[in-house]
C-alpha cells in the first residue's frame, strides 16, 4: 500500500510538472504569436509603402520625360529664334552700311 501511495505522489508531481511544462509552452506559443502578427502587419505595411513609394516613382519618371520632351523642343525653338534673330540683326546691318 506504502508503495501504491508513493507512486501515485509521484505520478501526481509529474502531471503537476508537465502542466507546468505545458503552460509554459502555452505562453511562449502565445507570445510568439504576437510577435508573429507584430512582423506580419510591419511587413505588410512596408510592402504598401513600397507600392506607393513605386507608383510615385513612375509617375515623377513621366513627368520628368514629358518634360525633357518640352525643354528639347523649346530649345529647338530657341535655336530657331537665335538663328532668325542673327539673320535678321545681319540684314539690318548690312543696310545701315549700304550708302
């Protein structure tokens, strides 16, 4: 009987032990969670801010070659002024030396 008890106390201290252990794998699963959800909503967030920092990108990379196109044709027309503008300066000139 002394036998029987002390086998029962000490299957009993080993359940209480393992429930210890399991709750402890409870909390560490629990707090790994969280960590987890913390990592996924940061990684989910930086991935927006990705899209938007690229669509933003794309857009300035538009307007930057629209504009290059502007400024390559207003330098065109500029050329074409100065080369107008001399032209014109040489006739006038020649015309004040003309007797």
């Amino acid at each position: 009987m002394l036998k029987l008890a002390v086998i029962l106390a000490l299957l009993s201290m080993t359940s209480l032990a393992q429930a210890k252990d399991v709750s402890a794998q409870q909390i560490g699963v629990e707090y790994a969670r969280g960590n987890l959800d913390k990592a996924d909503a940061e990684y989910k967030d930086n991935l927006q801010h990705v899209s938007e920092s690229e669509k933003r990108l794309t857009e300035a990379q538009n307007r930057l070659s629209d504009d290059r196109q502007k400024a390559a044709v207003s330098k065109k027309n500029l050329d074409e002024a100065k080369a107008k503008y001399s032209r014109a300066q040489e006739l006038l000139d020649q015309a004040w030396k003309k007797p």
